[in-house]
C-alpha cells in the first residue's frame, strides 16, 4: 500500500463515518417525527420503531423522506438529496476508482 493512499484512507474513513453517523441521527429524528406528527403516535411507542426502520439501509432512507415531506414540509428534491446522497457518493467513488485503474494500467503498457 502506497503512502498516499494509507494518507488518503486516514483522512477520508473518519470523515465518512461521522457523515454516517450524523446522517443516521438525522434520518431516526425524520422517521420518529413522521410518526409522532403524521400519524399521532406516543413517543415511547414511535422511538423503537424509529430506531429499528430508520437504520434499515433503504427503508431508512425512504421512511425520513416521507418524515421529511410530510411533517417537515420539505420539497421532493431536498428530502432526496439529504437522504440519498449516499449512492451518488458510492457512484462517484467507483468513477475515480476506475479511472485511476485506467490510467495505471496505461502507464504499465507504455513501460
């Protein structure tokens, strides 16, 4: 492994988990507020529900949308793109990744 990319591991992994975790919060606070607001349920009743819906990678996803629509009253393309940035995340990451495949193996063949 090359020292760049050790650096390049080191800096990024923490970012992104924090981003995970943060957007996990956002997400159970979306889909606890969906059912508290919308359909009128008890906290203790809405949180464990929450807490197993909203880290369900695509139902979370889908659940704070609607939480975010419905009782937030957000738009369509804001609830989208805080809750689903993570596949444009994971698209553009394999772009660069194989982009710079691509290119290594370029050079390999001009060597």
């Amino acid at each position: 492994m090359s020292k760049l990319t050790n650096i390049i591991g080191i800096t990024i992994r923490p970012i992104v988990s924090i981003g995970f975790v943060v957007m996990g919060l956002v997400q159970l606070y979306a889909v606890c507020s969906f059912f508290i607001g919308y359909w009128g349920w008890h906290l203790l009743l809405a949180v464990p529900v929450s807490l197993f819906l909203a880290y369900i990678p695509l139902i979370g996803s889908i659940c704070g949308c609607i939480g975010a629509i419905k009782v937030w009253g957000w738009a369509l393309w804001q609830a989208l793109l805080l809750f689903f940035w993570w596949p444009a995340l994971v698209i553009t990451m394999a772009a660069f990744g194989l982009g710079g495949a691509f290119i290594v193996d370029r050079f390999k063949k001009s060597d």
